[in-house]
C-alpha cells in the first residue's frame, strides 16, 4: 500500500472565543494561544476517537500550543512521539517576530510525548515574501518534500500534519494542486499514487464527520 498523508488542523483556540484570553494566560504571546475548553474537551477528544483504530507511523506539528495539544490529545494512548516542525507554523505575518512557541525542552515538559530526537526541516522559520496566506507555500512545500524523502520513508507509512489554516491550504495546493482552506479539528486525506513517487490524490478534505458540534469551525 502508499503511503498515506492526514493533515489536522488544530481544535479552537480560546482566543477565538475570549479576547481577554492573555490575562489568564499572561506567559503566552498573542500568536500562541492555547486551545479553549471546547477545543482541548471536545474537539481533540474527538479526533482521538476518529484515530484510535488507525495506526500512526509518524505524527509532525507545528510547535505552538494548540496544534501540540492537539496532537498529544489525538494520538492518545499511542505509543508515538510527536515531531514539533517550524515548517508546519502558521503564515509568518500572523506570527510575532520571531514566533513565540516554546523551545523544545519546555515543549516536552508540557507535552511529554514529544520527540526530542527529531531534527526538524527548520530550526527557524524562513522570511515569507509579501504579505498574506501565500506566502508560506514555499517553507509547507520543502517541509513536505523533505520529510518524505527523509523521515517518512516506509512504503506503507501513515503520517499525520497537525497545522494551521494557511499552511494547510499550501498543503492541499502542493500535494492535491488546489489551495483550499479547512476548518478546526477537521481532518484531510492525501494517498500517494503509486509506491514512494511523492505524488498524492486528495480523498477528502475538510472532513467534520467525528464531530459532534459542527458549527463555528472558522475555516478561513
């Protein structure tokens, strides 16, 4: 069988909801806020149930809080690390300068199930030219080519993104040639043509079907 490509994107973030949110969190920057209770309660618990029955080869996420908890939350009781990847952040013009997520070290002390071995495509992120969505395709692109020409490289292996909003859209663009946005906690399915050609088919994206609460999903 190919390989086979899930990209998530993480679950609702609290600032989605609470504009006041930094006051009860005053140690996060504005472009790293965590998950809301409905996003780490709900939404995360249900994309647990929708892998648990899936076996997961290699699970890859951006380093912020909520796409970390997102995937500590959804790989539950699997035995597998998480692979924190600046080449998985959100567009940088989004992001503080330089983007505010946790070192690794720390990253592990709140997340125990990340992979401090793991070398990342980038320790920091490159400039993006101009302003807007677009300008990460080129850093989603080369985090993409080389991780499964170097890290994903089992025929049959099953490998998770866990993102944002534009980096997936540059996903979808790169592997599916078609840039589309997805909403929170949904799931998009990529399965590659052929053994190791690095060349994918789209077979659903922008799947909610695990969830309980469809609306309010913000997929922009």
């Amino acid at each position: 069988m190919p390989r086979t490509i899930y990209i998530v994107r993480h679950c609702e973030r609290i600032d989605n909801i609470d504009p006041r949110w930094r006051k009860k969190h005053p140690s996060f920057e504005e472009d790293n806020s965590p998950l809301s209770s409905r996003g780490r309660n709900v939404q995360a618990k249900e994309l647990q149930k929708r892998f648990e029955n899936i076996h997961l080869d290699h699970v890859f996420a951006s380093p912020f809080d909520r796409t970390m908890e997102t995937s500590s939350i959804l790989i539950g009781n699997k035995d597998i690390l998480i692979k924190p990847d600046p080449g998985l952040l959100e567009a940088l013009y989004l992001c503080e300068n330089p983007p505010s997520f946790w070192k690794v070290d720390k990253l592990k002390e709140k997340f125990p199930n990340t992979d401090t071995k793991y070398v990342p495509v980038f320790k920091t992120c490159p400039k993006e030219g101009g302003y807007g969505d677009e300008g990460c395709l080129p850093r989603v692109k080369k985090f993409i080519e080389t991780v499964l020409d170097t890290v994903c490289v089992g025929e049959n292996d099953t490998i998770v993104f866990v993102s944002h909003g534009s980096p997936i859209a540059a996903a979808h663009d790169h592997l599916a040639r078609k840039w589309k946005y997805v909403g929170q906690a949904t799931v998009s399915t990529f399965t590659e043509v052929g053994n190791m050609t690095g060349k994918f088919t789209m077979d659903s994206s922008n799947d909610a079907s695990h969830m309980s609460d469809k609306s309010d999903l913000r997929a922009y």
